[in-house]
C-alpha cells in the first residue's frame, strides 16, 4: 500500500529557505525497484549546487539529495540483489534522497556490511565512490607518481589521500587553515600546503624539484584554477571535479600545448552509469574476474576503514 514520505523539496533556485518541507505519497516499487525507509541523509556540497541552481533540478518540485542510508521495506517482483529488512546505502542518483521514504533502482543499493553503522555508510559512501573514479578510472595512475589534491581535509579528501597512499602515489595536499593541515598531514600527505598563506605553485614545484605532478584534482575551481595548470609536468592532466570557489576563467585550449597538458571535468554518474551488480557480473573482457573483485573490495574497503 502507499506510503506517507515526508520531504524537502526546492519549488525554486535559492538560498536554503527555499527548501519547504511537506508531505508527499510514495507509491509501491515497481518490478525492479525497493521501497526504502531513510535512517540517515548524507549530506553533499553538489547538493548545495542543485539548490542554487548553479546545476539545473529537471523540473520543479524537486526533491534534492543523492545519498542516505536505510531500510529495505519493500521490493519489486523481480529484484534479487537485497530483500526486506536489509540496512542499504545508496549515492549515484542525484535526487530523491531528502526524504523519509523513497523509491529506489534496486539495481543501485549495497548491503551496508556488519559492524559499520548508517551514520558512517551516508557519511561515506559517495564521497568514497567519487575517490575510486577520481584514482582508478580518470587517467591512469602508476606508483611513485606525484599528485596534488586541493583541499585534502575534505570528506572526499581524506579518503582519497589514504587510497592514493594505497596505490604507491605521493601526495601533496593544500588546505586553508592550519587545523585542516593537521588532518591532511594524518590522513597520510607526503607534503601539505596552507594556500591561504603560501604559494601553493611554488611550493609544490619545489616539492617536486621543479618537475610539476602528474596530475591535479581539483574542486575548488576560480581560486586555484590557473595555479593547477602551472604545476603540472609535462603530459600532466587537471581533472577539475568542483567549482567551490566559482566557475573558473575560460582557458584557450592553445595554452595547455606548451606542455601537452590535459584538462577533463568528469562526473560521477558517467561513472555509475552501469548498475554494480552489473559490472560485478559483466561478461564481457572490459571487467575481467580480478578485476570485479577488487572493485567490489574497494567498495567494501570504504566501510571497512571506516568501522576500524
């Protein structure tokens, strides 16, 4: 039967008191859908770009908010992957998410593991799935390489330092203030930068004698924009994933040649496009055995160093 859900939703772009919280109805899954009972809303700055209207909602009332974590109430006739009763996490669909209850792809939950709560999978979950494509999907990444990651202390930050460490990379990482250098100093930075009283351009060529980094991931956009470029190597690439700081200056595509610079702006959902129960069980040689293992461990491993 259906279920009475209550929501925040955006009539118009905004600052947040446009969010209006109201009562909708949230009918039975369809066949390949779950009914899923929200226990815990994470909450993400890409939220804030939908509300704004920096990033356009697809049509008005709008319910924002990709990622929570909840209960499996009920499911369609042909889903297999997670039955009811069952602690899930979700974060690859950009709305829907504010709100008690909701419909769900089914397809598109993961089982939150035991020992890990649904505090820290809403807290984790999409910020660890954007760290997984921004180091092993967006350009390729050998040991020993240096890269540079603005605003390290972030969510999204922290574990994308601990998985780089993982995989054998140096990283320098820039901050704002000196409290968040000491969290990116314990999240395991080679090298950290406060760029609100250094040069992070020259610090970070200094670091790298002169040589520039492999690559810049960079989510703070105008302030730091021009700076990224100046600090790559040759044949490095900026992968610009945020704009915190506004859009930055358009750049002629003529200035990345001296270097043979890459510039990319990739989104998560070009990269969960494909369900991961999917990939998991994809025939096809793209997704070899090894390799759907240790994509399933590395979601797994977001939860796992959490819960330690």
């Amino acid at each position: 039967m259906p279920t009475t859900a209550r929501v925040a939703r955006i009539h118009e772009y905004g600052p947040p008191e446009v969010l209006r919280f109201e009562d909708i109805v949230v009918g039975e899954p369809g066949d390949d859908e779950a009914l899923i009972r929200n226990t815990v809303i994470g909450l993400n700055f890409v939220d804030v770009y939908y509300r704004r209207g920096s990033l356009p909602v697809p049509a008005f009332p709008a319910i924002i908010g990709d990622e929570a974590a909840g209960v499996v109430e009920a499911v369609g006739k042909n889903v297999k992957n997670v039955s009811v009763g069952d602690r899930v996490v979700y974060g690859d669909i950009a709305f829907g998410a504010y709100a008690t209850a909701r419909l769900h792809p089914a397809d598109r939950l993961v089982r939150i593991p035991a020992g890990v709560s649904d505090d820290q999978a809403a807290s984790a979950f999409l910020k660890g799935l954007t760290a997984r494509y921004l180091l092993k999907e967006v350009l390729e990444l050998r040991p020993g390489d240096t890269v540079l990651y603005h605003a390290a202390a972030g969510g999204v930050g922290q574990i994308f330092v601990q998985w780089a460490k993982a995989l054998g990379l140096k990283v320098i990482g820039t901050v704002s203030s000196d409290a968040k250098a000491k969290l990116a100093r314990h999240a395991g930075c080679d090298h950290v930068i406060n760029y609100s009283s250094e040069d992070f351009v020259a610090e970070a060529l200094a670091f790298t004698a002169g040589n520039g980094v492999a690559a810049v991931f960079d989510s703070v956009g105008a302030d730091t924009f021009r700076g990224s470029l100046a600090v790559l190597r040759p044949r490095g690439t900026l992968v610009q994933f945020g704009k915190a700081s506004g859009f930055p200056d358009p750049v002629d595509p003529f200035e990345l040649a001296p270097r043979a610079l890459y510039l990319t702006w990739p989104i998560l959902p070009h990269y969960t496009s494909t369900p991961l129960q999917k990939i998991w069980r994809s025939p096809q040689p793209t997704y070899s055995t090894q390799s759907r293992r240790e994509f399933s461990r590395s979601i797994r491993a977001i939860f796992i160093r959490l819960a330690s």
